[in-house]
C-alpha cells in the first residue's frame, strides 16, 4: 500500500510551488518547523487548529488496570498519560470521503 512520506511531501510541495524560487532544502526547513511548533504547543497543554484541515486535541488517557497477556492472574497499573487525538475539519472529512472507491479498488 503506498503511503506518503516526509521525503516525498517536501518534493511534492517543491513542485507545486515550483514557479516560486523554493528549494527542497528550504520547504524541509519549513515543514520541520511547523511540525516542531505543533509538538511545542501541544506539550505545553495548548490544541492546535489548522482552518480547513483539523485540530489535534490533548486528551487524557486515565490510570487502569493492565494484565500481562502470559500470565493474566498478573495484573499492573498502567498510569495516566496524554494523548494527541486529530480531528479533521468538514472539508477534510468531504476530501476523505472521496477516497472510498479508491480503497475498494486496492482490495
């Protein structure tokens, strides 16, 4: 299943802005900051809203009761933690939704 990676992002927004006088190394530069921002806002408790694409949203993960799968009489307290949970916009969720031929076809 082909997926999208960082490489192929940066050399794929290297050539839809390709009349602009962008390099690869630049668009990186770019997108390694955003995403650095992303994480700091989101470690200092804040969500982050992207218009038009989605909001990551901290939750919290509360403390349970764990078993170890080899021995399930074993039990151990898994604790608290956050989490990042992504949720897209409405013209995200209409772009998505488009993809579901394409999926059926893969199968």
């Amino acid at each position: 299943m082909p997926n999208l990676n960082k490489k192929e992002l940066i050399a794929a927004i290297t050539n839809r802005l390709g009349h602009r006088e962008l390099t690869q190394e630049d668009v990186a530069e770019v997108l390694d900051s955003m995403l650095d921002l992303i994480v700091e806002r989101l470690s200092c408790g804040d969500d982050v809203a992207l218009r038009k694409f989605g909001q990551f949203v901290l939750v919290e993960s509360p403390e349970r009761i764990g078993r170890n799968p080899k021995r399930p009489s074993e039990t151990s307290v898994i604790p608290a933690r956050s989490m990042v949970k992504f949720r897209p916009s409405s013209e995200t969720k209409a772009e998505v939704a488009k993809a579901l031929p394409f999926m059926r076809q893969r199968k």
